[in-house]
C-alpha cells in the first residue's frame, strides 16, 4: 500500500519514512518536499491554501483529482512564477519538479538574489 501512496499523502498519514523517497539512477527524489513548497508559496502568494475540505478523504480527493482553489493560471503573479507553481504542485508524483531541481529554478534564484541584496542593504543601515 505505502510503495503506491503518493509522499505527501503518506505524510499526511504520519507515516515519512525514508521509503516515501524514490531513488533513480542513484539520484534520492523527495518530490513530497517539493509538494509542501508549493503548497506554501501558494498559500503566501495568495492567502490562502491550495485545498481546502472538511475531511482528509476529500482532501486526499483534492489533491489528486482537482485544480488548486483559486487556480494557478487566475493567480496575480509572473508567468515564471505560475510556472513554478505548477511545477511544485503537479499532482502526478513522477511529473513533479524535484526539489533539488526546484532549488536551480530561475524565478527562485531571483528572490534569493533579492533577498540577499536587502539583507546586505539592511545590515549596512546598523
């Protein structure tokens, strides 16, 4: 049962073990890691959570069945950005950007440029 439950879903479960991670050509994917990342920059982005229901059935039915509430093509963002969503949060687990592939991504690597040069600004103002 667990070797076909989707990481995150298995997460949900309680059950994050290190065989929820699947290996490929000697290369650990933890596409659930990159499943939670989404599922937080959405929630930033937009102020809300991607799925929303009342019981974890229909959560789990979410999650695989269904767009994000406020879908990411309506979102008011880049297109790098949209992009990026989507990658994060496919619902097909083998499809799914790999969070060491979602960590070289061009639009994070903005923000994380960004980020530093205020960080840098910031501590020359103290």
């Amino acid at each position: 049962m667990l070797s076909s439950t989707p990481p995150e879903l298995a997460v949900l479960m309680g059950t994050d073990s290190p065989a929820m991670n699947i290996e490929l050509n000697g290369k650990t994917l933890r596409k659930a890691d990159s499943w939670r990342v989404g599922v937080l920059l959405y929630a930033l982005v937009t102020g809300t959570l991607p799925y929303a229901a009342s019981t974890l059935q229909n959560f789990i039915t979410q999650i695989l069945t269904q767009k994000p509430v406020i879908p990411i093509e309506d979102i008011q963002c880049s297109q790098h950005l949209k992009r990026f969503l989507a990658q994060l949060l496919e619902p097909t687990f083998f499809k799914r950007v790999d969070i060491q592939d979602a960590i070289k991504d061009p639009w994070l690597k903005v923000i994380f440029f960004l980020f530093l040069f205020f960080l840098k600004k910031e501590k020359k103002k103290k």
